[in-house]
C-alpha cells in the first residue's frame, strides 16, 4: 500500500495545498499537532514556524479553541445566516476596531480583502487600485500583481506574478514602493482621479513602517479622493489587541482580516464606515446608487465565529502581547548573533511574534531592498532546517511564532538553524553571503 506521502504527490500538485515547493524527498503528511509541535504520519515531530501561516497563533490544538469548537458543532455547523456566534463576535471586532461601524464575515482573507477593493471601487465609482510592491492581499488578481516581480518595471506599472489572471488586472492595479511617500503621492497626483483606494499591509511582509509613512499615506490617499484600506490578515490580533490601527495609531475607512482571527480555524471579517459598507444592503439591487454583491456561503459561519471568539478571549489575557513581543525580540537577537558570528551579511527583519532573515547589505525599507543577494543560499537554507525538523514555508518569507512558543523552543530552533547554516556553507552555497 503507497505511502502517505506517496499519496499525497499522487493527488496534489507538487504534492501540497500551495507555495511549500519541496523536493519530493522532503515532502510530509501532518498527523496532529500540540502548542506548536506537528508529528508526520510518518511519526516524526517537528517544531513549526509556520504555524498554519500565522493563523493559529494561540497553538494547535489550544484547549479554549477546541471546546468552543466541540461545543458549537454539536448545535450546526453552519446556516448561512447570523447566529449568535457570529452576532457576538461581529460586536467584539466592532468594540475594538475604530475603523469599524459595521462588519460582514468571510471564509477567508482573501474574500476579505477582495471584498473591500470592490467597495472602494463602487464607493467611489473610479477602476483603479494602488498597492505596494512584494505585499501580499490573497489570491486574487489583484493581489497577485507585483506580488514578487523577478524584474520589476519602473512604478506604477505592476507585473503579474501569476499566470492565468484577467488581463485587466495589472493595467487597472498600479504599483508603489513601500514606506516611499514621495513616489506614493506623485501617483496620486497623476492618477488620482482614477484611483478608487490604496490598499496596504500596514506591516508589509517583514517591513515596518518608517515613522510617520502611514499617517502621510492617509492623508496623501484622502486628498486624490480615494479610500485607504488596511490589510490586516496578518497584523489584526497579532502585533497589538487592536491591531495595526492601536500599534501605528492610524485608521483606514476599510479593514480586512483573518489568520488570527479565528484561532486556527477558517474565517474572514471585513469592515468599515457605516457609508462605504451600506453599499452591500441587498435591497439596494437594482436601484440607483448600486449594490456590491458580497454574500459568502461559509461566511460566519457558527463555528468559526464560536473559535474566534474564544480566540479572542486568549488574546485578551494580561500579558499576552508584551509576551509575544518579547519572544519575537528574543528569537530575532538569537538570529542575529548567529550570522554576525560567522560574518554572514544579513538583515534579521520583524515585529512582534513575526521574523525573517534577508541576505541583504542594505537596511531593507521596501521589496526591492529586501529581496535576498543570495536566493539559492536562503532556499537551501530553508530547506536544509526543514530536513532536521524544523516546519516552514521554505520561501522564506516568514517566521511565525505563537502563544505556545517559549524560549526553550526557539533555543532549539536556533541551535538547528546554526547547524543548518554551517552544513550549507559547508556545502559551499553560503560563500557568497559570507562579508569580505
């Protein structure tokens, strides 16, 4: 009888759900995880960085997610309908959300962020989307545009990084370099009127923001006309309670989240200004001002809004952010050491539970900055931690820890980072990092 993992190559492309790329040799079925240790079918344990892409951030498996979990789906999993799960957290993300008069839920990040581009644009009645090189906003076209261009044109053009999007796509996406307010309102100035709303991670990727690149960016959008939406799949309940909004002090009029939002378990929100989200009122069909259909199948779905909720409750603990600050800190200063000492030219980026390593000589501000001198030496080395037992995205484009996380755990992360990075350089893929 075939393996798992020979199933698995069997049934899937590349022999996973997306972006993972392994050889085959590599290539694992999970079994379980606990906190934030996964084990194969094949028996193997594994420390996991990835932490189902930043989406179980209170640990596999957290005794709160899973009673709330066992608890609702005993009652229907799902009515497409409001449900009080999914009435209480609605008001829960309201309460501490300053962006948000109303909300809708989603099924995913994605659906979110496609949501409020789609507001922007029937609010304001103009095509086009600005967005910043090499972020992130789900897997539709646009955000697919100018995701990691290998050569990227001269901005605002946007280079798809996908096969297969409508053509449109990357005509009515214009593109800008992060943390670059100069370039961002010379586009405005020129497009301005085109231009329905920027959208932005407001941490992009690994990249915080230059002090003051945010506010400037609010007023830069207001003034062209157009709405400022936060991208907040991965910071919303990550770098603060309130998100980036109460960690950068900035307000957007549309908000996406997901990830952390819902513990583990899938689930979307997308919200913003009374005006702007009345667009979405179904007895608006057919009459003048326009309706945007935004109706989502699994959308709020009891169950995951039950697991958010619960979530949320963990989150709410007293410490739990200056805990998770503080171990991001303690892993990135444990990264760095580890370079400096073999005389590796490197940039340890993040914020908060989140970390990257970039073989770059410059201080990385935008994608193009950021982007690896040596790509072979960041895959191998990526790969070679996920050969000793290390669980990530060998893309190495984040680290992401969770509440089950202790220091203990990144000692032993770091100690087979080091002992991978030898036994690449070894190799002799590291030389050219290595600082003349």
């Amino acid at each position: 009888m075939p393996s798992a993992v020979d199933r698995s190559l069997s049934v899937f492309p590349a022999g996973c759900n997306g972006e993972f790329n392994l050889p085959p040799r590599l290539a694992k079925v999970i079994a379980r995880g606990k906190g934030a240790e996964l084990w194969t079918t094949d028996g193997e344990r594994m420390l996991d960085f990835s932490m189902g892409w930043g989406s179980a951030l209170p640990g596999h498996a957290h005794p709160a997610i899973v009673e709330a979990v066992s608890r609702q789906v005993a009652l229907g999993s799902n009515f497409a309908y409001v449900t009080e799960p999914s009435l209480k957290l609605a008001e829960e993300i309201i309460s501490v959300s300053p962006a948000c008069d109303q909300v809708r839920f989603s099924a995913s990040g994605t659906e979110a962020t496609m949501y409020c581009l789609r507001l922007a644009r029937a609010f304001t009645g103009r095509p086009k989307i600005l967005k910043f090189e090499g972020a992130y906003h789900g897997a539709h076209d646009v955000g697919v545009v100018s995701l990691f261009p290998h050569d990227p044109p001269a901005f605002p053009a946007g280079a798809s990084s996908s096969a297969g999007i409508e053509p449109g796509a990357a005509v009515n996406t214009l593109v800008a370099p992060f943390n670059d307010l100069e370039v961002v309102r010379g586009i405005l100035q020129r497009h301005g009127h085109e231009i329905a709303g920027v959208i932005v991670e407001p941490f992009q990727r690994c990249l915080s923001p230059l002090p003051g690149f945010l506010a400037g960016l609010k007023t830069a959008v207001h003034e062209a006309g157009a709405l400022l939406i936060f991208d907040e799949v991965v910071t919303g309940f990550r770098l603060a309670y309130g998100g980036a909004q109460e960690y950068y002090g900035v307000i957007p009029d549309l908000v996406a989240y997901g990830k952390a939002l819902g513990g583990g378990m899938p689930i979307g929100a997308y919200g913003g200004r009374r005006d702007v989200m009345e667009q979405v009122c179904e007895d608006r069909l057919g009459k003048d001002g326009g309706y945007v259909w935004t109706a989502s199948t699994l959308g709020g779905n009891p169950v995951s809004t039950a697991a958010a909720s619960a979530a949320l409750a963990v989150y709410r603990e007293t410490g739990v952010y200056a805990r998770l600050h503080r171990l991001g800190a303690y892993l990135r200063r444990q990264l760095s050491a580890i370079l400096a000492e073999r005389g590796v030219t490197a940039q340890i980026l993040g914020d908060g539970p989140i970390a990257q390593v970039a073989f770059t000589d410059l201080s990385p501000r935008d994608y193009r900055s950021a982007r690896h001198t040596d790509g072979r030496l960041a895959r191998q080395l990526m790969l070679e931690l996920f050969s000793r037992g290390i669980f990530l995205n060998p893309m190495g484009t984040k680290l992401y820890l969770s509440l089950a996380h202790t220091e203990a755990i990144c000692d032993e992360f770091c100690e087979t980072f080091a002992a991978a990075f030898d036994a690449v350089s070894t190799s002799g893929v590291a030389t050219q990092a290595v600082a003349s």
